[in-house]
C-alpha cells in the first residue's frame, strides 16, 4: 500500500481522479533474443496508442533492431525474426531514440504549444520484462533512463477475474470498443502450446466473467485471456500484433472492472487494481496465486 502511495502521490503520473476515457495509454510489446536482459538483446519493438479506451490505429510505433548477441535459432519459431533479417535491423540507439519521439508525440496536446503534453502510460502483459529489455538497451546504447506510468494488463486480469462476480457481470455497463482505423507482451518464452478452443464470447455478456474465472491462472497467457475476452487471435509474437491484441484485452477489462465498481474507472482504481494483484501473486494468496 505504500508503495501505491508512493506512486499516485510522486506527480510523475496521471492525477488518480483523471477518468480513464480522458487519458492516453501506449499498449508495447517487445521480442527479445532470449529472457535475461542482462545478456539477451532486444529484435523488436511494438507499441500502438489509445485515446481513453480508444485504439489509435493511426499512432503505430514498429522498430527492428539489430541485437549485439546472436539470434538462436531455437528462439526463431517463438519470435519469427531470422538471424539475416536482424543483422539488417537499425541501430538499437537510433531505434529507442526514435520510440522516444514517437512516445513525445503521443503525449502532446494538439494546439497547446510549449511543448505541453499529458502523461502516457504504459501498457503491457508481464510489462516488467518489456521493461527491463527496454531499461538495459538504453544503457547499453547510452541513452538516459525513461520512466513512464505504467499498467499492467496481467495485473488488471487477475483482479477482475478474482473480483468478478455473476451478479456484478449481469449489470449493464457502456462499453466502447473503438478503434481509429483498422490493423490486425505477450507471454513469455517458450510459446505457448495452442490452448483449447473456447467458445466466443459477446463482449461484455453475462458470460464474459464466467469465461474468465474458468481460466486457471498457471494458463492465462495474452492469446488464452484475449480469446475468453472475445478477440480474434490469428497471430503470436509479433511485436506490433501482439501490442494490439494487448490493447484489445484493455479495452475489454476496463468496462469488467468498472461493473465492480459501479461506475466509470478512474486511474486510482487502475492502480489500485494493479496493485492488488501483484501484492496477492506475490503471497501466494487466494486468486491471485500463481
């Protein structure tokens, strides 16, 4: 709880009132050379922006890199980046420093001037490692640490699945699934084995809840969640396609946790949920433990 605290207090991230439709999200996902950042090198960087719960399919981010490490050949079937088409990828400075700006450009409010922009916040599944792939190729390439208000979707998974309840899903909530154009973190290595069909589910129908708590958490990876959330999957481990689908599952949990609560989400209660869920996965302790 301090920690939470610490965080909704600092001033480095949204006001914890600001409404949730109001801010402005970068759903990022990355692919690596392997799982250690300390010796594996980032191959890919995906990321996409939404406008409240909107997906801006006009604000894309896709940056190849070329890893100082080599590309085993074991990680190609998860990751799909073959060792030639790496070795022609950009400069890793060149390609976080251009994220950068893309992330500045985000930020910005149209017409403001002065440079004035509204805090992004990041999303992702596991976004720790995303994180720290991202923290260790901007020291490497010498570049000055980031930091950004973060969400993690995992996260807001576990606590609506562990909260939800059939008489909360049955409450008719507005939900908007809205994107701004059109195009199509993932779990970690090794990928995952393709996981039974689950019959689709009508976004925000009585069943939504029911489909997620029937999920067992040691399972619940982006493509099994997205699935139970009614998204089309067709794809794993591309880094731009996998950022998307993140964003989609986002889109669809923000309206189950709003049903909890009996209102529109604020980003307190984004963090709060967060929050949560790591404290429980971390103890071990009732839904939350993996």
């Amino acid at each position: 709880m301090k920690r939470l605290l610490r965080r909704l207090l600092s001033g480095s991230g949204p006001d914890p009132a600001t409404p949730v439709r109001g801010m402005v999200f970068v759903s990022l996902d990355c692919e690596m050379t392997g799982l250690n950042p300390a010796r594996d090198d980032l191959l890919a960087v995906g990321a996409v922006a939404l406008r409240g719960t909107r997906m801006d399919l006009s604000a894309t981010f896709r940056g190849l890199l070329r890893p100082a490490c080599p590309v085993r050949p074991e990680g190609v079937p998860v990751h799909g980046i073959l060792p030639g088409e790496a070795a022609h990828g950009g400069e890793a400075a060149a390609q976080l420093a251009r994220l950068d700006t893309w992330l500045a450009g985000c930020a910005a409010v149209p017409g403001a001037g002065n440079g004035a922009g509204v805090p992004v916040v990041l999303l992702g599944w596991c976004l720790g490692l995303d994180e720290a792939f991202l923290a260790a190729g901007r020291k490497r390439a010498g570049l000055p640490a980031r930091t950004h208000p973060r969400c993690d979707v995992l996260d807001l998974f576990r606590h609506v699945r562990a909260t939800g309840r059939p008489a909360a899903c049955n409450t008719p909530v507005q939900h908007h699934l809205e994107t701004a154009g059109s195009v199509s973190s993932s779990d970690v290595y090794p990928a995952p084995p393709l996981a039974p069909a689950l019959a689709p589910v009508v976004p925000d129908s009585p069943d939504m809840c029911a489909s997620l708590a029937d999920i067992p958490l040691k399972d619940a990876d982006l493509y099994v969640v997205a699935r139970a959330l009614g998204v089309d999957v067709h794809g794993a481990h591309d880094a731009l396609d996998d950022a998307c689908l993140c964003a989609q599952a986002f889109q669809r949990l923000v309206p189950l946790l709003e049903r909890g609560l009996g209102r529109r989400a604020v980003w307190g209660d984004l963090a709060r949920a967060a929050d949560a869920a790591t404290c429980g996965a971390r103890n071990g302790g009732g839904a939350f433990g993996l």
